[in-house]
C-alpha cells in the first residue's frame, strides 16, 4: 500500500526547516520548500510552549481546518511548516484562516 502524497514526510519536513523559506506573521509564521508535486502539503508544527498536548493538539487540528478552507487559494507546488504561535491559541477560527491565508500568500 502506497502512502498518501499529500502528507508530509519527516524527512521532507527536516528539508523545510534546513533549505526553506521563512515567512513570518503576528500569530503564525510559515517555512515553504517547492516539492515538484502538482499539489500543496501543510505540516502544523505546535511548541511545547503553547501548552499540553490537549493544547497543542487542539491548535493543530484548528490549523488543519483553517488549511482545508484554503487550500484551494494556496499555489500548487510547495511544502508548508505552519508554526503556530501563541496568540494562535485564542484566536477565532475565521481570524485563524484569514491570518494563515496572509501568510501563505506572501509565498
């Protein structure tokens, strides 16, 4: 059984925070490497900082839904690190995807 191309590797997530670009935001900063595929990959990277792990898994689905909602918008072809940071932790979800969509646009 193949895995899915669209999840991120650790491997290809070591590659994004060694060879990527930084873009940084109030509440989210993103690292995006082109990965020469015909679609986009997120990875939510949440520090121990930002609570326990109830938290931080919390936040990460919070990003992954905000990715879902636009993804459609994001150019094809690049691996993103989502770093959350903490005012990423409050914030309203529509805020949420609005501030991970200036992010990823910059890109």
């Amino acid at each position: 059984m193949s895995k899915s191309p669209r999840k991120l590797t650790s491997a290809a997530v070591a590659a994004l925070f060694a060879r990527g670009q930084f873009v940084k935001g109030r509440s989210l900063s993103a690292r995006y490497l082109a990965n020469g595929l015909a679609l986009s990959r997120c990875a939510p990277i949440v520090g121990k900082k930002l609570g326990n792990a109830v938290r931080r898994n919390r936040i990460k689905r919070r990003l992954r839904a905000a990715w879902r909602e636009i993804a459609a918008d994001i150019p094809a072809g690049f691996d993103f690190a989502v770093l959350a940071r903490v005012e990423a932790q409050t914030m309203p979800f529509p805020q949420l995807v609005a501030a991970m969509k200036e992010v990823l646009k910059r890109v």
